[in-house]
C-alpha cells in the first residue's frame, strides 16, 4: 500500500511529530497556569471554581454509601456507649451549672465595668454550620470541600471552626460549596496570640500536622502548653477564637498542636465576622 | 439509522471511558472517610491512574486525558493549578517512552516501574511546589505519601484492569501508536 506523504514527510512520522509539539504546548502552559495562579489571576481562579463547582456534588453524591454504613457504625457505638456517657452527662452538667452561675456574676460585672469605661463591643459574629463533602491533603496540601446551600453570607476569608477551635477559613466559594484552606497547609498565615503572656504572631501551616508560630523573638515569653488564640489583628477573623497549644519549642521552631482533631471532621462552622462592615455601620451612625 | 448511532455512542463511550474512570477513582480518594489515620498517608490515586492507563492503552488516554485530569485534580486542590497538570503529563510522557516494554512484562516489573517513575513524579512536584511556596516543603508526609501510593497500585491497576477487561477487551487500537 502506497503511504501518504505531507510535504515530504511521511504521515505517520507527521503524526508522531505534532504530537510531541502537542505534548511540549501542553507543558509550556502547565507552567503558565503556575505562573498565573501565584499572580492570583482572576480568570484562572473562576475556571478553576467552575470545575470543582461541577465535581463537588459527584464526591458528595459518592460518598452517600459510605456515609450510610458509617452512620450505622456511630449508631450501635453510641448504643453500646449510652450508659456510660449518661453518667458522664451527669456530672459534666453539675460542673455546667457551677459555671454558669460564676459566667452570670462575670457577665454583669463585665457589662457594669464597660459602661463605666464606655467600651464599644465589636460586631457579633453570626455561624453557619455545613457539612464536610470532601478532604485533600498530602504532603503538598490539606483542604475541605463543604456544602454550603444556598448561603450568601459565606466569603472568602471567613474563619471556620471544627467542634472546639479554629480549623481554617474559606479559600473561595463555588456556588454552594465553599472551598476551606486548613490551618496545617501551608498557604494559610493567620495572626495569633499567646493568651497567658498576649504575645503576638503569626501562626503559619507547613503541610504536617503541627503548624508553626512566625515572627516572634527569641526572648518572647512562650512556654510549651500555652493556649494560643486568634488575635483579631486584620479585621477578617474575630478575637479570641482558640486555635491550639504550644506543643514544642526549639531555636527557631515553636510548633503548635490544633485543640480539634482536623483529620475526622464531619461539620464546621463558619463565622461571619464582618468587622469593616460593623465599623461602616458605626460610622454612618454617628454621622447621622 | 440506529444501530450506527448506538454503535457510535458505544465507541465515544468507550475513548473517555479512562479518563471516567480515573476521574471516578480521583472523586472516590476525597471522600471523606473520617479514620483517624495521619493526613499523610493520603496517596496519589491520579499518579497511579495516568500510569495505568499510558502503559495499558495510551491510545484511549492522551497527552489530553493527562492534562484534563490534571486541571481537575489541581481545582479540586489548593495546591497552585498547573502543579498536578505537570506531574501527571510528566508521568504520562515517562509511562508512555517505555509503554512497550513495561506493557509486555510481568505485573511486578510495571509496579518496578511505577516506583521509579513516581518517584521522580513526586520529586519533580516537591521541587516545583517548593519553588512556588519559597520554601522546602517538610518532606517526611510526601515520603509517606509516595509509600502509600506505591501500596496501593495493585488494587488500583485491578479496578483498572476489570474496566478494561469488562468493555475495552476486544476493543481495536484506536490510533496509530507511533512510537
């Protein structure tokens, strides 16, 4: 059989080479995409939301079954478990009732010493819960995909907690999913405060499971087990949300060790803490 | 009339059915599944596909199947877009170079294979990632990870294998391989 030739080259050799041109262009923009995104490039940003918008409800979709057999493995433990988690109720709720009296006593003393020094309270969050549909994270990033609905309050920034502390916040939201940045990876930087010394800082993921405290000195007053919590420095997360404990202390390494255990989440909540808006509100007011 | 048009939509069925089935597996590695194993141990399921599928029928998984899986790992990730998209194109170009002599082989000689060339797949990504972020990434979580990805290529190429074995058996070579 007579083979076709195409400007003088055989077909078949033709083929192979636009395929390996094909191949090259392909990783040429590979690298431009790189590029693209450390430039924070908005079209990259909506495609790239556009596609997990679309494969966000396959995952959760997927996940059905496995949600079904896990929730019947939850129901006969808490079954087996009911007895002795009463007992425990019991006596945590006597501690409760305790405190609460004591949070009543401090909560008036509290009102009575602010108006005395005419303190403005910041704006209140408000919390949205949503439920976890995918996970990701390896040595080069840890991320949560969470259902949303339809929620217009949800904004990149936002801060999100697991059951006892802060666990990230909202890289973007596709439609009614919002994508979470963990406090482990390392793109997240989140301004921290030592609660017993307030020394301040800047607590930065390095994609293992203990991110590390930035920008401290060497003589800072900081100690292994200090309760390290947001600082509400930038306007975005809200004061005094608990992040974890100082869990190790080197030269120049001071790691901490999350209060709420980020590789098991079911729910989180996302606060909605707009201080810039709160400050607007304030304003116009005392303009009026 | 309509047995072509079935006919038709049976043999495009069957030209995405790998990249289908790689994008169902990369779905199935998100679930959340709530073990209290270290975040670590997640592997590379998409590696593992690209592999697969470049060595078993690159005429049905392209230099484009790579990259679309690619773009859909990378939007599904925080990792910067373009970092997958690289290493899986990196695996395919190194899968498809000696797709004659691992596909020819025994199963443990495509798995020597997989280990050599996930390595240099993760080394390449480590590399890159660390250029983007200016920093070493730690390097104790992506051994892990390399680990586990390795382990879990027999399950992974067995899925693989019922999908080919099940509707791409009798299927003739759609292209010129060209090699």
């Amino acid at each position: 059989m007579k083979r076709r030739r195409v400007l003088f080259i055989k077909l078949s050799q033709f083929r192979v080479f636009l395929r390996k041109c094909v191949t090259a262009v392909l990783f040429v923009s590979a690298l431009a995409f790189m590029i693209l995104s450390k430039a924070d490039s908005l079209v990259l940003e909506k495609a790239s939301n556009l596609t997990a918008a679309i494969f966000s409800p396959i995952i959760q979709f997927m996940q059905l079954p496995a949600q079904i057999l896990y929730a019947g493995y939850e129901k006969v433990r808490d079954i087996s478990n009911v007895y002795k988690q009463n007992v425990q109720l019991k006596n945590e709720n006597l501690d409760m009732l305790m405190l609460k009296n004591q949070v009543r006593t401090l909560e008036i003393e509290n009102n009575l010493l602010a108006e005395l020094l005419n303190y403005q309270t910041p704006p209140e969050a408000q919390y949205i819960s949503a439920r976890v549909v995918a996970e990701e994270g390896d040595g080069f990033s840890h991320s949560l995909i969470a259902y949303i609905g339809n929620n217009n309050n949800i904004k990149q920034g936002q801060a999100v907690l697991g059951q006892e502390s802060l666990i990230g916040r909202i890289e973007n939201v596709m439609g009614s999913y919002a994508h979470i940045i963990l406090l482990t990876d390392i793109n997240s930087k989140i301004p921290v405060i030592i609660e017993r010394s307030r020394v301040r800082a800047i607590l930065s993921g390095d994609n293992t499971l203990s991110p590390k405290l930035l920008f401290t000195t060497r003589d800072a007053d900081i100690m292994e087990g200090d309760l390290v919590s947001t600082s509400g420095v930038a306007g975005i997360l809200p004061a005094g949300l608990s992040i974890g404990y100082i869990r190790h202390i080197e030269k120049d390494n001071i790691s901490v060790k999350p209060l709420t255990d980020i590789e098991s989440l079911e729910y989180v909540k996302i606060v909605n803490y707009n201080v810039f808006q709160g400050l607007a509100e304030t304003k116009s007011e005392k303009e009026k | 009339m309509k047995d072509s048009m079935f006919e038709m939509v049976g043999f495009q069925f069957k030209r995405i059915l790998p990249l289908f089935c790689s994008i169902l597996i990369l779905l199935a590695a998100h679930i959340p599944y709530h073990f209290n194993i270290a975040k670590y141990l997640i592997p590379d399921l998409g590696i593992l596909c690209v592999y697969y599928w470049s060595t078993h029928r690159c005429d049905l998984f392209g230099v484009w199947s790579a990259f679309i899986f690619g773009l859909i790992a990378d939007s599904l990730s925080t990792v910067p877009i373009g970092l997958n998209i690289l290493t899986y194109l990196f695996v395919y170009v190194l899968a498809n170079t000696f797709q004659n002599y691992i596909s020819t082989r025994s199963f443990a000689t495509g798995w020597g294979g997989l280990l050599l060339i996930t390595l240099a797949a993760f080394s390449i990504k480590w590399l890159l990632a660390s250029v983007y972020y200016s920093t070493f990434l730690p390097l104790s979580g992506i051994i892990l990870s390399y680990s586990t990805t390795i382990l879990l290529y027999p399950f992974i190429a067995w899925l693989n294998f019922m999908v080919q074995n099940k509707f791409l058996n009798n299927e003739e070579v759609l292209y010129e391989q060209g090699q």
